[in-house]
C-alpha cells in the first residue's frame, strides 16, 4: 500500500513538472532584444518581463487614431499593453484610465503603472504611458510614433501631472 502511494505520488509529481516546465522557460534572446529596444537592462529576476516583452513590441509603431501596431494614441496602446500582460480591460481614454487608477507619487512609480501628463501646451488635453522604472516609460509620440523617454528630460519634467497605478 505505501508503495502504491509512493508510486502515485511521484507521478502526480512528474505530470506537474512537465507541465510546469513551459512557464519556468525564459525566452532569452527575446528578453535581450527587449532590453535593446527599450534601451534598459532587464535582470533575470524581473517580474514584469511579459511587460517588458510587450513594450518593447510597440517601438516604432506609426502614432495614429486607433489601438493597433498599425497605429496607435497613447490611450490606445496602453489599453492593449494592459489587456495582454494583465488581462485588464481600461476605459479606452486618457480620462477614464486616470479615473480607474489610484494616484502613485512620481517618487514611487514602479514597473506598469501609468504616468499621465499634459499634452503640449493644452491644460485640458492629457497624455497617458506605461511606466518601464522609476524614470523610463514608453509612449506614443505624436511625431515619432511609440518611443521611450526618461521623465529626467525637462520637456517630461515640467508636464508632469500624476502617475496611476490600476485598481483590479
């Protein structure tokens, strides 16, 4: 009887590992190209690699009216990055994710929160993106399509209004 369950036991053991074993597979090259196109190391220990993944799929995107690679504003692309690494659905504007978010310091952002900004000149119109680190975030331009930049660079600095972490 021991040795029936013993038997039992390993087995349940190895069905789980092999089951296991796609979700413990680290694409590399497809993090090191990540890493490249995003201009950040990522380490092996980050826990938003699918994030990163994700992002980096985004550069160079044309900015456009709609939520696809073919073009996309900045509310669009980040209701995409959410749905896919987070299996969250955001409102589709820049308004209703800031809604759907509480307020996050710039001082604590943290990988996948969202920073929202005034766009241009216009206090009424606001722009949104997804936070890489602290200080990085990727984002749709409206004259160089989705691109990453540093809210160390003045222009970032000084339109500035929150960032958001989404409430699940």
């Amino acid at each position: 009887k021991k040795h029936l369950f013993n038997l039992l036991l390993f087995t349940v053991l190895v069905i789980g590992l092999v089951a296991a074993a796609p979700l413990l597979q680290t694409d590399y090259k497809k993090l090191a190209r990540a890493s490249v196109r995003l201009g950040v190391d990522i380490g092996m220990e980050d826990n938003h690699k699918t994030l990163t993944w994700k992002q980096a799929e985004w550069i160079g995107t044309p900015y456009g009216g709609g939520e696809t690679k073919r073009g996309t504003d900045c509310s669009g692309m980040t209701c995409q990055i959410y749905k896919k690494v987070y299996h969250t659905k955001l409102q589709r504007s820049t308004d209703g994710q800031k809604k759907e978010s509480s307020k996050v310091a710039r001082r604590n952002l943290r990988e996948g929160d969202l920073v929202f900004s005034v766009a241009g000149n216009r206090t009424e119109k606001w722009h949104t993106w997804v936070s890489i680190s602290k200080t990085e975030f990727v984002h749709a331009s409206t004259s160089q399509g989705v691109i990453v930049s540093s809210l160390n660079e003045p222009y970032y600095r000084t339109h500035w209004i929150s960032g958001g972490r989404v409430r699940k």
